[in-house]
C-alpha cells in the first residue's frame, strides 16, 4: 500500500498539468477515508500488506518497494542500471 497524506498526494496531482481526473476532484475528506480504509486493511492483514511511505521522491519510493518486495519473496532483486 503506497501511502501518503491525501492533502499532499492531491497536491502532487495538481501539479501535473491535464491530469486531474474525477478521483482528484472529490473532497479531501474522501481521500482520507479511503486511506483510513486501506491503513485497516494493512492492519488487519499483515501477512498481506505492505505499507510504503509514498511521500519520498520517485528514487526512495521505488527502494522501499523493491525491499519490501524482496523480503517478502526472500530474493535479492536489484535495479539495474536507470
């Protein structure tokens, strides 16, 4: 689960010209039910779940992912060259 505070997942969305969709134009308090919603999930379910701080840059963010991804399946996967 990427997770971010909704005010500044929406914010980034704005930020990217001819982006916004209808999900981005729901109120905030939308966003933060939804993430109230899936942080439940990871909570009631770790053995599933994952949760990521998605509030770091694209570098840091893809990391996380890649460790979490390699814990769970006991690998050791690198990037590779960008």
């Amino acid at each position: 689960i990427l997770d971010m505070d909704p005010a500044q997942g929406l914010a980034r969305a704005a930020a990217r010209a001819g982006t916004e969709h209808r999900f981005e134009s729901l109120e905030v308090d939308f966003h933060h039910a939804v993430r109230a919603g899936f942080l439940h999930i990871a909570r009631e379910h770790p053995a599933r779940c994952v949760v990521i701080d998605a509030s770091g840059t694209v570098e840091r963010v893809q990391a996380q992912v890649l460790a979490a991804v390699n814990e769970r399946l006991g690998l050791t996967l690198g990037l590779g060259p960008a």
